[in-house]
C-alpha cells in the first residue's frame, strides 16, 4: 500500500514537471534582431533577457503569459500554445516606440457625461477585460440555489462553480493586475535605475520588479504616481531582496 502511494506521488511529480519545459524565442523588431529585451513569464515569475542575436530561453507551459518589454519598443504580450509547446520554439514581433507629438485639443467636452446629463447617479466603474468575464460567468453561491429553483437566476454561475471557470477568471483578474502594475512600474522607472541606483544585478532586476509589485505598501505609492515615495520605497525593498539573495547563496 505504502508503495502504490509513493508510485502514485511520483507519476504526478512527474506529469506535473512535465508540463514544463525550456522553450527557446527570438524577437524581432521591424526585421532587425532586438537585444536586451526584458522577457518575463507573470506564471511562474521567470525572466530574462535577449542575447545579442535577439534570441531567449525561458521555462514555460501552455496558456502561461509572456509578457516584452524594453525603452525602446512597446509593450508586448504573448500567450504560450500547444503548438508553441510542441515545437519549442517560437518568434515574436516587436514595434519600435515612436516619438510622440502633443496633442491639441479644440473643445474639451470632457465634463460632459451621463453623469453631468442627469442620467446616470454615479459613474460607472470600468471594467478591465478579465473583470467583464468574470462578471459575465458570474460568482455561484449555495443561496442562488433557492433563486435557481425559483426561476429567478440562470443556471450559467451554478455550471460555472462546477466546471472550475470563475476560479479561472478570477486568476486572470490576478495576472492582469499584476501585468498592469509591472508595466506601470517600468514606465516609472527605467531599466539603469534598478541596476545603477538600486544596485541589483542585471539578471536579478526582474526578479526584484516581481517581488515589488506584491507589495502592498508600494502598490499603494505605485498607484498614487508619486515618483519620490515610490522610489523609497523601492529602496527598502532592494535592501530586503539583496538580504535574501545573500541567505540563498
């Protein structure tokens, strides 16, 4: 019995090692190789960087987010496929940023909403994509049991509590939060400033961003677009991480 359990243990290590793999990318930008270009997986919390041929390895599953960015090109995202999977490679295309030109605004009617009209109380809180299906697929309770019986509410949240699809929905809600902040923290703070002012290494900087936009006390300065206290922050957090990557040497 013991053996058949530990059998047991290891067939689902095994398939669930298995699901992952190294998978080897080249990025491409207006049809020139892009180098240095910050890879990162929001799943598994893995990055890296484009070597000087564009090229990258990085360790994945099918339907994990890769997500590209660089000062140079805009933002990129890319969900991992079987087929990716299958043949362990794939290529991604990136835009070269442009310079923009400020806009002039003619009439500005931007106080002019359904609010101001009368018709609406309240503005209407927007929705990211991941928050409209997980509305749409609904959040299922035992109470709505009585309203299904009732005829008063749709059997499409009791399905979904039963095939695991809000459980899914509500991590996309994370990762894409998660996607946001990072980027918003690029945006911020440039690529030299973790490695030149923070003092991080290279290879650990995405590391770093990682473990900073989980936490709260900083989402909350990242949030507010406060630049200083942001940075301090920042500075607290380096120290801490700097600590650990000593303790794991």
């Amino acid at each position: 019995m013991k053996n058949n359990f530990i059998l047991i243990c290891f067939l689902v290590f095994q398939i669930s090692f298995a699901q992952e793999k190294k998978l080897h990318g080249k990025i491409l930008a207006d049809g020139n190789l892009a180098e240095g270009i910050n890879v990162v997986n929001l799943v598994n919390e893995t990055s890296t960087l484009t070597d000087s041929k564009g090229e990258f390895q990085i360790l994945a599953k099918e339907d994990d987010l890769l997500v590209f960015s660089s000062m140079n090109y805009e933002y990129k995202r890319k969900l991992i496929s079987a087929e990716n999977m299958e043949s362990g490679s794939f290529s991604v295309e990136m835009i070269p940023k442009v310079n923009e030109i400020e806009v002039i605004t003619i009439e500005n009617y931007q106080n002019i909403n359904a609010v101001s009209l009368g018709i609406l109380q309240k503005p209407i809180k927007q929705l990211t994509p991941a928050e409209r299906r997980l509305y749409t697929a609904g959040d299922f309770k035992p109470i709505h049991l009585l309203s299904i019986l009732g005829g008063s509410l749709p059997l499409d949240p009791l399905i979904n509590a039963i095939n695991g699809r809000t459980k899914r929905l509500k991590k996309e809600i994370g990762i894409e939060k998660r996607e946001h902040y990072l980027n918003e923290l690029q945006l911020m703070f440039p690529d030299e400033y973790f490695t030149e002012t923070l003092k991080i290494p290279s290879q650990y900087s995405k590391g770093f961003q990682l473990m900073a936009i989980e936490d709260e006390e900083f989402i909350t300065m990242l949030k507010s677009g406060n630049r200083t206290l942001s940075s301090i922050r920042l500075i607290q957090l380096s120290e801490i991480y700097k600590d650990l990557q000593v303790n794991e040497k």
